[in-house]
C-alpha cells in the first residue's frame, strides 16, 4: 500500500477512536462473522492476543483461541481472567507449562504422544504467534547476549507450525536476534521454508503502528499460498507503518494525572517506594524544572562521566515525546528513562500498561505482586500495534480467499500448491514458476534493537 494512504488512514477522528479505545473499560462486542482462530505461544499477560482481537474486531470477525501456552502460573492467570472468553468448548485453552513440553518433538520428525494430546480440539488455526524470550539477544544482556540457552526456544515456532499447520506464522523477537551465534532465526526460517510457506523478515518501528514508545522489533512472518509479491508489499507496509508523527507520552497517560496512589502502597495506581537515594534524586528534578537528565553529580559514581553505555537512566519522560522502551524495570529511575513528566515518582503499573497500549479494560488486578505486573506488562508486546501487524496480515489472507473464490467462479482456478501433512492449498495470481512452490529466503535487516530486557 502506497506510503501516503497509511500515514492518512486514520485522521483526526481514528485518532480520537484510538484514545478512547485505550481508556475504555468495558471489552468491545466481538464480530458475528467467521471466526479468526489464534494459537499464542509464550503468550505472556495476552498483549500478542489482544491485538488479534482487536484487529479481528476491525474486521467484523470474533477471536476463538484454542490454545495459549505461558510458563509462569502467575502471568497465565492475567492471560486467563482476560482473554479465557475467546477459549472455545472443548479445546486446550491456557497450559501454563514451558512451550518445549508441549510442542516437545524434533523438526521433521512425527508428532509425538504430547503433540497429539494438544492436537485434540484445537483444529483449524488461522494464525500461530510467538515472542519467544528475548533476554538472550537483548542488548541489556551483557553476559550470556548471543549464546544464551533460551535462544533455542524460537525454533519451538517453527515445530508448533509443523503440527499445527497456520495459515500464517508470525515470530517476534528483539532486531538483534538474527546474530545469535546458534543462528535459531535462520533455522527457524528454513524449517518453515521446507513446510511449504513463504518466509520474509520485517524491523518493525513500533512508534510508526502506533506506540507511544519507542520500540524495535524482528518479525519473521511465513504465510501458506502467499506469493511473494504480496508478502513484500505486507513486508513494506509493516515497515513503514501509517504515523507520520508517534503519538506521545501525553497521549497514553495525561488523564491519570492526579489518580496516583502514594509510592509504596501496593497498587496499581502506586509508583514504587524510592530508595533514600533516588528520593534524593527525584527532589533535584523538582528544583529543575525543564530538566530531563539527572547530571553526573547526582548519578551513582558508575554512571559518571560517560563510563556507562546506558545514556537513558536516571532520566524524565516528556509529555510531548514518545517514551523510551518500556521493560520490566519501568518502576526503577535507575533503570531506565521512568521518571513521571511532572510528578515526583517514577511512573505506576497503570502509566506503564497504558504506554504499552494496554486498554483500561485489560485488567491486570487479579494479583497484587508487583513483580508479577511488572514481568505481565514490561514483557508484553505492545496490544495497538501489534493489531495493526495482524490486521495487514488478515488482510492479505482474506485477499488470497477474493481470488482463489473469484478463479473458481470463473472456472479456471490454477492447481493447488501441495503442503505437507496432505493439505492443499490454492495457489495465487502471480505466484511462482513451478519448482520453487511459492517459497522465498529473504535476508533479515540488520537494525540496531532497542535495549530491552524482553519484548
């Protein structure tokens, strides 16, 4: 799609949509037509679910999700409380058990009795999702960065792919994860290749799909009877999003001003207590106003003097910017540019999940445990702009159904793509010449990754 018609897609009318949209605290009524069935691996609190709800909503369409797989018991019940409506009768639904002890086989080889068991009422997925942990290759891992062991989970996608068989398969991930020295990506990529799909990479900006944050990700997007014309066009629109201008911190949060609760206190609404230190700290930014950086006089002496990497901490937000990556560490000054616009205190939960896109009607109530919101919000993948990835996706897919349904009516539909597994799969316009079966090896971007500590 042309540059010019995303960046004008929403208006100042889409725009107030969007706002309302994430202060809203009732869930909008789903679609009524054809379901749109979601598998979500390593699916954290659901921010990766949410936003196929939401770009499946776009679409008049509901959500079923027969399987949603996430290790921590904690996290899960988040994922479960909110997104357990869209779990149709008599599939898996929440296993809060690690992705490789359900999808436990080797690539290429059958599924196993474990694999089977899973298999039983998910049927038909249309789209499978992953952010598999990203600790490994975040550039805020200095000891184990490229060879960390949970760098190995991301080829778990590609096996969930080989029993499940999407639609479409999309894997998230930090930029930096195409160097890991195991090279899990391009792995990944050709098992996914050797299943029948066509493979391309996308960096996407998340602050040009709608973020208030600055935030950089990897996609690895493998779609069934796609041509590559059209998964490059999807790859460009993703890339190039529709915002000419992110939208800001203000944007996400001005309307909770005033709601905080006192630090320390527990809520959702409460920033975490400062140490004496950093009270300190957030004093000198009340006698500064206008100033956004804490000098080296005020830092602890090992962010002195330019000898640390990590220019953003100790750092205040500005209203009228995007906020920096929001991580696990958002209630920390010292870990990151976390320091409330105007008021003195780092930012709560609440003003965390908003600038992750999180809509006042995701509750994240069920547990009082800040470590748990933290790891439920900081390692979550942004809901808005992750609908919009999905939305482009859905509409492409639907796109293929317009042409394989109007080839048939007109009676010279091409013959079908074989896939394993003994499915087929129509072919497209413009598809490849016969021998290359609509596969494609695209070389990843190499784009720097914001540093964060997940996703």
């Amino acid at each position: 799609m042309p540059k010019s018609s995303r960046n004008d897609r929403l208006g100042d009318a889409g725009e107030r949509d969007a706002r309302r949209l994430l202060r809203a605290r009732a869930w909008p009524r789903p679609g009524s037509d054809a379901a749109i069935r979601v598998v979500d691996l390593f699916a954290g609190a659901g921010g990766m679910s949410l936003g196929a709800f939401l770009a499946a909503h776009r679409l008049g369409r509901p959500l079923e999700i027969p399987l949603a797989v996430e290790f921590d018991d904690a996290i899960a019940a988040i994922y479960r409380r909110n997104l357990g409506r869209f779990m149709p009768a008599g599939a898996p639904g929440v296993v809060s058990a690690p992705v490789e002890s359900v999808f436990d086989g080797s690539l290429g080889t059958p599924a196993t009795t474990t694999e089977r068991l899973h298999e039983i009422g998910i049927g038909r997925i249309d789209l499978l999702v992953g952010g598999p942990p990203c600790q490994g290759n975040s550039d805020l891992n200095n000891h184990t960065r490229r060879h960390d062991g949970r760098n190995r989970l991301y080829e778990r996608m590609a096996r969930a792919a080989e029993i499940l068989r999407p639609r479409a398969v999309l894997i998230e991930n930090v930029p930096p994860v195409v160097h890991d020295r195991g090279g899990i990506v391009d792995r990944a990529e050709r098992a996914l290749l050797e299943q029948g799909y066509t493979v391309a990479h996308a960096v996407a900006q998340l602050e040009r799909l709608g973020a208030p944050q600055r935030r950089r990700r990897h996609l690895l997007v493998a779609l069934e009877g796609v041509s590559t014309e059209r998964l490059d066009a999807l790859v460009e629109e993703i890339e190039t999003g529709f915002l000419v201008k992110p939208r800001s911190v203000r944007w996400a949060i001005q309307d909770l001003l005033g709601r905080s609760e006192p630090p320390g206190s527990g809520g959702f609404d409460a920033a975490a207590e400062p140490s004496p230190d950093n009270l300190r700290r957030l004093r000198w930014f009340d006698r500064h106003p206008g100033c956004m950086v804490l000098p080296d006089s005020q830092r602890p002496p090992c962010h002195r003097d330019g000898s640390h990497s990590y220019k953003t901490i100790y750092g205040r937000l500005a209203w009228d910017e995007p906020a920096q990556t929001i991580t696990t560490g958002y209630g920390s000054m010292g870990q990151g540019r976390y320091v409330h616009p105007e008021e003195s205190r780092t930012i709560t939960p609440h003003e965390a999940a908003r600038l992750q896109t999180f809509p006042d009607f995701f509750r994240f109530d069920g547990t009082a445990r800040r470590t748990v919101w933290a790891k439920a919000i900081g390692n979550a993948v942004p809901p808005l702009p992750w609908s919009e990835v999905v939305g482009s996706l859905l509409r492409v897919l639907e796109s293929v159904e317009d042409d394989a349904t109007a080839a048939h009516r007109l009676g010279r539909s091409p013959a079908p793509l074989p896939t394993p597994r003994g499915r087929d799969v129509p072919a497209v316009r413009g598809a490849l010449p016969p021998g290359r079966t609509g596969r494609r090896h695209r070389p990843a971007t190499r784009v720097p990754g914001p540093r964060s500590d997940r996703g």
